[in-house]
C-alpha cells in the first residue's frame, strides 16, 4: 500500500489497533472522531483531548470564572428566583446598580 495506507485487522470486539507511525502526534487518551460515510468507508478523525465544540469550555478564563462561581455559591453569594418574571426583574435591578457606580 502507498503511504499513509495500511491493513490492520479488526478485532473480534471491534478494536482496531492503529500503528505507531498514525498515532504520532496523538495523546493516549485522544478523541477520535468514527465516521461511517455512506459508501461504507470508515474514516478516524483525531480530535484530540477535547471536542472542539467544546474547547471554549476549557479555555484558562473560562475554569477560572468557574472557580469563581464555585467560590460564590459555597460562600452564599447568590440568589434564588421564584419566577422568571423575578429573575428579570433581579436583572434589571443589578444592572441599574451598576449603572449608579
């Protein structure tokens, strides 16, 4: 086969093991996206260790804003709503604190 090609064998419990010179660049614990495409030909797309939709998620400012929440709610810093109209209204008033400095 031409290069980037390979046979592998597919295990009995559907695992394929990929050679070295496929899995260089890739973490051991990596995604791999499986794509059964319509004309039967199964496609691996590395995707790293996290899904990219959701790499915002990761991102440095966004753990520290969670950590921060965390902080807050285990410190009481929060309040509870009853009804949307409430929450809406808890809003506006924030924002209108804001406003005033």
């Amino acid at each position: 086969m031409g290069q980037g090609h390979m046979l592998v064998k597919l295990c009995k419990s559907g695992n394929v093991i990929l050679p070295k010179e496929f899995r260089d660049g890739l973490d051991e614990d990596s995604l791999v996206d499986v794509v059964r495409r319509d004309d039967g030909v199964i496609e691996l797309r590395p995707r790293g260790k996290i899904d990219p939709s959701q790499r915002w998620y990761w991102s440095e400012r966004w753990q520290q804003m969670e950590r921060e929440a965390r902080e807050d709610y285990a410190a009481g810093r929060f309040t509870t709503y009853g009804t949307v109209e409430e929450f809406l209204h808890g809003l506006d008033t924030h924002a209108a604190d804001a406003a005033a400095g």
